[in-house]
C-alpha cells in the first residue's frame, strides 16, 4: 500500500484556494482595465446645422381668413318662474347677458316674470349619469 504524505483535506482546501486566487487575480485585472483607462479623444468639431424654416404669410391676404368672424361671447343661462297672460304658471331657462335683458326678452313674449335667478353652474355629483333618476325622501 502507498503512503500519501498530503491528506485529502489538505489537497481540496489547495484546490480551492488556487481557483480563489486565479479568480482574484482575474478581476483585479479587469478591475484595473476598467478603473484606469481613459476615453478616447475625439476630434472636437463644431456642427451648426442651420434649420429651414419658411414662413408663409399670404394666408393673412387669403379670402377665407379675411371672412372669419370672432367667437360670440357666451351668455349666462338664468332660471325663470313666470305666469302667462291666462294665469298658467310657467317655468324654465333662459340664456341672455344680463337679468334685465333675459326679463325683458320673456316680457316681449308675453309673460309676467314672478322670479329670475342665475341657473348655478355644474352639478352636485358630475359622476352621476344624466339619465338616472333621483328618487327623493321626505323626512316626516
């Protein structure tokens, strides 16, 4: 039988070192490749592309933008309660610039105005559709 003066262990624990320090010296090596190495120079040129941009402004000559009209201001809508002239109550909106014009505009219809107020803008809940209907429950 052979005597092996080097034991198992000691055969394994010198494999594994000599992977870990092939390992170390490997990333030291790229380490210092990467750590210590500088860009390249590039030739440094200046590049000014001018852009081409023409401007045409004979649409302002154009008989079609000559013909538009400014935006019609928009009115405010009001809420009416109002009685014919049979005394039948009536209600409903109007859209004008002010009270006194929304008033006299339902007086040149014939009806006596009883109250006119501004219509409030948006609505208690926006996320309700328009077509739901609202049931509404009176305490007694």
């Amino acid at each position: 039988m052979a005597v092996v003066f080097i034991s198992p262990k000691t055969r394994q624990r010198n494999f594994f070192l000599g992977i870990t320090i092939a390992l170390v010296v490997f990333l030291l090596f790229v380490t210092v490749g990467v750590f210590l190495s500088k860009p390249k120079q590039v030739a440094e040129t200046m590049v000014f592309n001018k852009a081409k941009i023409s401007i045409d402004m004979n649409f302002f000559n154009d008989d079609q933008f000559n013909r538009l009209e400014p935006f019609v201001q928009m009115q405010t809508q009001f809420v009416y309660t109002a009685t014919k002239e049979d005394g039948e109550p009536m209600s409903g909106f109007i859209s004008a610039d002010k009270r006194e014009e929304a008033t006299k505009i339902l007086e040149n219809i014939g009806l006596t105005v009883v109250s006119i107020k501004e219509a409030e803008i948006g609505r208690e809940n926006p996320f309700t559709p328009y077509s739901q209907i609202i049931e509404i429950i009176e305490e007694e």
